[in-house]
C-alpha cells in the first residue's frame, strides 16, 4: 500500500496464496489507518494463526474449508446505520 504497509483481508490473507501478514505492518483496505496499538497488534495476529490453521487442516486433510462470513465494509456498515 502506499504507507508501506501490507494490504491483508479480513483473516489477515495477503494477495499471495499461503502468505499472511499480521500486525502494525498489516492493514486492510476498509480501514483508513494501520491500527497501531499492541492490543489489535496481538489480536491480527491471533487472527492469522487461526486462519494459518484453518487452511493447513483443510490442506491435510482434504476437507473444503468453512465459509465464514465476513463484516461488511466501514462505508457499508456506516450507510446502514443512517
């Protein structure tokens, strides 16, 4: 991204298959500022092993992995609540 930082979506996937980014260095598009604070540093990064084993499980053992729902973007949650 243009701060320098690593563009992830909401289970911390970069845009290269099997490449996770966590962290202050990791951001997502919806967002307006890389969060940079230990707390949400801590919680992307649970949020990337999760998602790391959810995808080795998946891999191992054949089985499709789980659709999980995603939040709504900030400027879609913000029009619904107008």
């Amino acid at each position: 991204m243009e701060d320098g930082s690593v563009e992830v979506n909401e289970f911390q996937q970069t845009s290269v298959p099997g490449i996770w980014a966590a962290g202050d260095m990791a951001r997502r598009a919806s967002l307006p500022m890389t969060p940079a604070s230990v707390l949400s540093a801590a919680a992307s990064g649970a949020l990337a092993g999760a998602t790391i084993d959810m995808d080795l499980l998946s891999a191992d053992t054949g089985l499709p992995q789980p659709r999980l729902a995603l939040p709504a973007p900030v400027s879609e949650a913000h029009e619904a609540a107008a």
